[in-house]
C-alpha cells in the first residue's frame, strides 16, 4: 500500500506537518525541575468536588515549582456542552483563588493556543496525516453491526473484546478497496494501527503509585471520529505534547488507558509527560465506600459549597488535609503561614479514595472562620448574600455597624474566640434572631410548660416597662427587677429555700432571652437587644405575650 496515497486520499486539504507545529508550539523556556501542568474539564456546566481537588494540586505542583497551570477545555463532546460553561469554570475556580497562567479567556498569552479542543481540529489531524503516511493510522468503515458481529465472535471464543490484529478487518483494505468507499459516502473512522504484541508488558510509574506493569496495548483504537473530532486518547497526546504539560495530574480512572497514551506518544515520536494518576474522593456507605456520585450526592458538588457558604479558604484546606494528610502538622506548626507556603509532595497523595468527612470539613472550616476578623467576615459574609441570602445581605449592606456587633457576638465570648460557625447559612441556623427578619423568627415554648401564662406575662410586662436598653448594668438590673417580682437574686439562695420564692434570676433571665431571641441559650442578651434594637425588641416580646402567655 502507498501510505502516502493514502493519506492524501484522506486529508487532501491538510498541508500542515508535525515540524511545524513543533515549531508553532516551541518547548518552554522555564527553570529546571518548572513543572507545567492543566486542568482539562469538560464544560458540562457541572463541576465535581473532585474537579476542585484535581484543579488545586495541578495548581499547586505548578506554582511551586515556578511553572505553568494552564485551562484545557475538552469540547469534543458537543452534546454534552452547555451555553457559558468556559465561563462558569473560570469564574468558580476564580472564587477558590485558583487562577490559570494561560487558557481560553481574555488577556491569556497565546503562543499555546487555541485552548480549546473544538479549535484544534487542523492540529489533530496534521498528526494523523502524518501518522497514516507512516502506516501506523487507517480508515475503518465497520458499522455498528458488524462491530458486534465482532464481539460476539469474540464471547464465543473466550478471547479479548475489542478492535484489533485479526479482527481488525479494515486493516487490510486495498486502496482500491478504500477509494471505492470514500467515493461511496460511507462515513469512516480513523485508527490507529496499534503495533502492539499480546502478551508484551509495559512499565507504569508513578509518584503515588510507584511502578506498575500493565499489558501493552494491542487495540485499534479510534483516533478520529467520523465527524474528524479526535477520542479523548488522541487529543491527550496531542495536546499535552503540544501544550508542553510536562506533568499529567488526572483522575485514576484514567490508569488503565496509560498503555495505549504510551503508545500513543510513541508512534507519534512525543515525549511522554510524568503522570500521576489521583484517587477519587469517597463517601462511606454501609461497611464499604463509594465514589462521591453527581447523581446521588449534592456534596458531590463545588456548588453545593458555595450554596452552604462554606469560605473558600476552608474548602481548599480540607482539600488539601486529603491530599497530604502531613498538611494538618504543618499548619499547627506553621501558624503564621499561608496553604500557599505548603510545599505539597505528589508521593504522599493517597493510593486509594480518601473519604469525604463533613464533620472534618466543618472543623476545619470553625477553625478557619474564626481566624477572620470581623471585618473580614463582613465582606466574604456580605459576597455570599448577595447571590443566596437577600435578607441577610439587605442587612448588611443597610446598617453595617450593626452587622459588625452581630459578628463580634458570635465570634467572642468574652476574650475567648469562639468556632461555632462553620459556614455562612449556619447563621440564619443558629443565630435567627438575629439575622432572620422577625416574623420568620421561631420561638421555643417549652418554657411555657415550665411557667404559667400569668407568670410570663408578669415578666413580660415588667421587663416592657424598661428594657435596660442603654443599661451598663443589664444584669443587675434585671436581679432588682426580679426581686420585685418575687424571683431571688442569687442562685445559691434560692435553692436552700425555693418554696419562698417564684423562681430566681436564672428564670427571669430565661424567659426574657426566649422572648427576645426565641432561644434558651444564646450570646449576652444585652448586646443582642442593642444590635437589633428598642423597636424590634419591643415587638418580639409583644408577639412573645401574644402566643405564649395566652
Ligand atoms: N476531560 C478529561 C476528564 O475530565 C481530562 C482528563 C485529563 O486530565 O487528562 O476526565
């Protein structure tokens, strides 16, 4: 066969060569050891907590090796694409502080481009021209039928499924052959004629995973689809090759490609990149674990972060605990430094899928929450309403002093820092009465069992007479009050003699904090009152008389 014939048969508008896209996409010039790596989403207008995971150790080997972290878009699968979906992934990871050196957005340096795979169709196919002139690429017209006709050929003789040696049966066309169906319309594939041998093994290794021999591939395997597209496979070679990514960090269920990727590389005169191939994350289930699913798992979600208004710094910590598990020694030790100044070590990644530990997340996340200061918080509290929580972010953006006293009350008790907030939504949880507007404002009645209504209603009454809103003294006051009443001031006396009175402080403290905030417990009242007002508070216990002391 005259290979040459052939390809131009195939490619008669391809005039480009392998040299010079070499010289198009020239090696990089960066110090030893720089390593260049990507993140290569598809945009599906989804993006996995995985994605998020991969995007940051291909980010952080990058950076801290004085390299390049590039944006790959993998659009090949046009069904799959979603309007805007570039856009949704640079924006995201922008919110998690990771940014792209170069890809396909405005301002990027472009000798490397175009960055996404729709835009590349010439490139790929200079390569397979060049790949079929070397008789290592051919077209294939099998039809679906007769592709099963295969398979099952291949079930009833216990031998390996797939496209290749033997079976491979457009192998052999003539040119002739192949001419005539070109001149017929039939729709082809383009494979790659492997020169793999069964029964060859081939070295993997990997920082992770250390070496694993896999059997060579002996497949066939398609290089471009009908519609000229290339497979993932092809364009992995290609790009990475091109793009100069000299350090593949992809997801494992890409391991058991690496054989054809290798050879790939090869028949294509590449050199191959390192790889490391990454564990999923896991969620337990029963006795056993399982992949975290789009489907079934919101958490499987960056989104879902967001949504909860998890900081993105927290997410990226606890991120980066799974990837190192040494990262948490670091830190304690290294208080005053930044995860940017964690040097993160591929060897030390986890062979199999870490687990995903909510709880941990939230720890983390305290942990993290309560080394913002109050201003701080203000403002990421403030960028997380804006988009999910109107209430809150009208309150803020209205009267930001008051907003402010809110945060220092949850934040301090006293001078102890307190971390009990994990992520924004958890204040409407936990501090309603604070941030939920009134009439959404639930309160909790079980005092109402504990006391009669005319015993709240004294209370209330009283209380309403004077609130101590500018009181230095709130809870001496509210002892005055409480004697008055019949409620003894100290605690310890009250309880050597209980029948003498109606209660004691405690109680009047009790059902003055559950009217006002709906809650038993919460920070200092006083500071509460003062945050939201004379008004406000005037009306929750107006309401607070009208449901419960009725
Ligand atoms: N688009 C591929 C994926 O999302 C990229 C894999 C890779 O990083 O090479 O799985």
């Amino acid at each position: 066969m005259d290979y040459n014939k052939l390809a131009e048969l195939i490619f008669p508008d391809i005039k480009g060569t392998v040299g010079e896209l070499e010289e198009r996409f020239p090696k990089r010039d960066l110090p030893d050891g720089a390593k260049v790596t990507r993140f290569a989403p598809s945009p599906t207008g989804y993006m996995h907590i995985g994605g998020l995971y991969a995007a940051m150790i291909s980010r952080k080997i990058a950076k801290q090796s004085g390299g390049v972290f590039y944006l790959r878009i993998e659009d090949t699968d046009k069904k799959r694409e979603v309007e805007d979906g570039v856009n949704e992934i640079i924006n995201s990871l922008k919110k998690f502080g990771l940014e792209f050196d170069e890809g396909p957005f405005e301002g990027s340096p472009d000798v490397y481009a175009p960055y996404k795979q729709s835009e590349r169709k010439e490139i790929y196919q200079i390569c397979v021209k060049a790949l079929m002139k070397k008789g290592l690429a051919y077209p294939c017209f099998a039809t679906p039928e007769e592709l099963d006709a295969i398979r099952a050929e291949q079930e009833k003789l216990k031998v390996d499924i797939g496209y290749y040696g033997e079976y491979a049966i457009a192998r052999n066309y003539t040119y002739e052959e192949i001419e005539e169906k070109i001149k017929a319309g039939m729709p082809y594939v383009v494979r790659l004629k492997s020169p793999g041998v069964a029964g060859n093994y081939v070295r993997y290794t990997d920082d992770i995973r250390g070496d694993i021999d896999m059997p060579e591939n002996i497949m066939d395997v398609v290089l471009l689809k009908s519609d000229g597209i290339p497979t993932y496979h092809f364009a992995h070679a290609v790009d990475d090759h091109f793009m100069r990514t000299n350090q593949v960090i992809r997801g494992d269920e890409w391991l058991a490609s690496y054989p054809l990727h290798k050879q790939l590389f090869e028949v294509c005169g590449f050199e191959q990149p390192e790889y490391v191939h990454i564990s999923p994350i896991m969620k337990a289930e029963g006795n056993g674990k399982r992949k975290l699913s789009k489907r079934k798992d919101p958490e499987a979600a960056v989104g879902f972060y967001q949504e909860q208004g998890y900081p993105a710094e927290s997410v990226l910590e606890y991120l980066m605990t799974i990837a190192n598990s040494n990262y948490e020694e670091w830190h304690a030790a290294n208080q005053d430094k930044s995860i940017d100044d964690f040097v993160l070590s591929l060897s030390k990644m986890p062979v199999s899928g870490a687990l995903f530990d909510m709880v941990k997340l939230n720890d983390v996340s305290k942990e993290m929450i309560s080394t913002f200061d109050a201003d701080t918080c203000y403002d990421k509290i403030m960028d997380w309403a804006d988009e999910y929580d109107k209430n809150l972010y009208e309150f803020g953006t209205k009267d930001k002093e008051s907003f402010i006293k809110t945060i220092e009350l949850w934040k301090m008790s006293g001078n102890k820092v307190r971390k009990d907030v994990a992520k924004w939504s958890d204040l409407t949880e936990m501090f309603d009465y604070l941030y939920v507007p009134d009439d959404a404002l639930k309160f909790d009645y079980e005092v109402d069992e504990k006391y009669t209504k005319e015993q709240l209603a004294e209370v209330i009454n009283e209380y309403k007479k004077d609130m101590f809103l500018t009181s230095e003294n709130w809870f001496a006051d509210m002892k005055v009050m409480g004697e008055k009443l019949g409620y003894c001031p100290n605690v310890k006396e009250y309880k050597k003699a209980p029948e003498q009175y109606k209660g004691s402080i405690t109680d009047i403290c009790t059902i003055v904090r559950v009217a006002v905030t709906g809650k038993k417990n919460s920070p200092d009242l006083f500071t509460i009152m003062s945050v939201i007002g004379k008004d406000r508070t005037e009306a929750r216990l107006n309401r607070f008389m009208e449901e419960a002391c009725k």
